[in-house]
C-alpha cells in the first residue's frame, strides 16, 4: 500500500470517527396520542444550538424548529396529536443533541375524536366496541347473543340443560324418569 493510499485511508477513517461522536442520541420517548410529551437534547460543550424537527404541528412543539436553546436541556409539550416517529435535534457547528419522539394512536378500545382517545362506540346501536356486532339483547336474561342459552349445552345429547337428562319430566310429578314411579 502506497503512502498516499495509507494517507487517505487514515483521513477516512478519523472522519468516521469525528461523524459518530458529532451526533449525541439522548433518548427516545414513546406517548400515546394527546398526551404530554418531554424531549431532552445535549450538544456536548455548546453554549447554545439551533433547534429542527421533523414533527408536524409546530404549535404543538412551542414553534421549536430555528430557536436558539442551551447547548443541554429539556422542554415538555403540552399535548402532541401527530402519530407518527419525530426527530428533534439541536445543532452548534455540526455538533449535534437529539432526541426522537414516538406517537401512538389510540389503543385499547377507544378512538380519536379530534381532540383525545374516547372509549369508542358503534354507530349501529351495539354496545360492544370494538367488535359492534348488533345481536338483539337475550329476552331470557342471558348475556351471549345470538345463542341466548343461560346454561351450557348438554355433553350427552339432552336438550335440557342443566339437569342434562336424556329422559322427559315425569308427568306425574314422580323425579326419578323414564320409570316415574311416585
């Protein structure tokens, strides 16, 4: 390997090195929609940085890309609504602090409704969200529509659960069918 080569394969390699150390990764956040959310940022041995971000609704963010920060800190948005992965870096000179906020949506049974996560509904008149399938209520007091049976089927083939005998009621008032001797 010639000196030139040796010489340009050195200069490449401490300019890697410089670029891993230009950038600082604090953390990583994760909150779900409308939530609050705190970022924090530390540009080693800045007095002070320039702010960007990739996030989408800059009001939301205090109007954070071009301000001018302290080169270490932390700043709480009140509510953050876009879903979605955010960077948010603050540069001195190509020294770089940076934080990403992760956005989820709404979970869990409930919804967005432009404003916050409710607990979802059914517009056709269901009350069980997610799934909003609208089986008439059971008239019998049971709770599991379409079926409506109070007991569990029969496992020997009766239809009369829960006694689950194969054999009809005694007409004489006798418990002991098929033979319903008093």
């Amino acid at each position: 390997m010639s000196i030139k080569s040796l010489r340009s394969f050195a200069s490449s390699l401490i300019s890697i090195i410089v670029l891993v150390t230009l950038v600082q990764q604090v953390s990583a956040i994760t909150v779900t929609r409308g939530q609050s959310a705190t970022i924090n940022w530390n540009v080693q041995n800045a007095p002070n940085c320039v702010a960007d971000t990739t996030y989408s609704n800059a009001s939301e963010v205090n109007n954070w890309a071009g301000r001018s920060l302290p080169g270490s800190g932390s700043e709480t948005f009140t509510r953050v609504t876009a879903v979605g992965t955010w960077s948010f870096t603050c540069n001195y000179n190509g020294y770089i602090g940076s934080d990403t906020l992760i956005v989820n949506d709404c979970s869990g049974g409930t919804t967005w409704n432009g404003s916050s996560c409710v607990i979802a509904s059914c517009g056709n008149g269901a009350t069980n969200p997610p799934a909003c399938n609208s089986f008439p209520a059971c008239g019998n007091g049971a709770t599991n529509p379409p079926s409506c049976n109070i007991f569990p089927a029969c496992g020997n083939g009766a239809t009369n659960p829960p006694a689950c005998n194969s054999f009809p009621a005694c007409g004489n008032g006798a418990t002991n069918p098929p033979s319903c001797n008093s």
